[in-house]
C-alpha cells in the first residue's frame, strides 16, 4: 500500500508567480480600454513557452473586464481572474480618498 504522506509518492508539478506589477502601463492605468504592455507580456509568454509551467499565479495584473485573456497568454491555459472593481474593492466610506478603482488584480491559470 502506497503511502501519500511519503514525498517520494508526490506528483511534481511546475509553478510560476509573478507579481507582474502591472501588464498595462501606468500611464494608461486610468482607460477604460488601455494598451498592453507588449515588453513584458512578450517576457512573460517567452518564460512560459519555455517552461511550459502547469500552473501559473500572478499578483498586481492591472487588468480589467475589457481585455480578454487570450491577449495576455497562451490559449492552451485556461486563465481565472478577478480584476479590481468597484464589487471587488468597495470603498470605505470613513476613507475614500484611499480608494484606487484601477490597479490589482490577480489571476490563475493552468495549463490544458
């Protein structure tokens, strides 16, 4: 009988976290519709093909609903993000001027 709890028994699996701090450039943070950062997707796609990680978590992506995953990875991963907004980050009304609606953002994808 094959024990779990021994580590000669796990599956090894490659990860990749990036804080990516953002895949949008900041000047354009505040559009609704903003550019990509195509240097750093282009790095970032780069690593990936090269690695083939199964799993991959990002941090900081600053994207939002107007920017589809297929244009920032490879579409044999399958990506699920939650983008800063208003739902997401409700402002505190003892502070609002603490609030950044823009920004954030976090994602997971792995591969098919």
């Amino acid at each position: 009988r094959e024990s779990l709890s021994h580590p000669s028994n796990w599956r090894k699996i490659s990860v990749l976290y990036n804080n990516v701090q953002g895949l949008v450039p900041l000047s354009n943070l505040n559009s609704n519709t903003p550019p990509l950062d195509i240097t750093k997707i282009a790095e970032t796609n780069s690593y990936i093909f090269k690695t083939r990680p199964a799993l991959i978590i990002c941090n900081e992506t600053w994207l939002n609903s107007n920017i589809p995953s297929a244009a920032v990875f490879p579409t044999n991963y399958k990506v699920f993000r939650l983008d800063r907004c208003s739902r997401t980050h409700p402002s505190d009304p003892s502070c609002p001027g603490l609030f950044r609606s823009k920004g954030g953002g976090v994602l997971i994808a792995h591969r098919d």
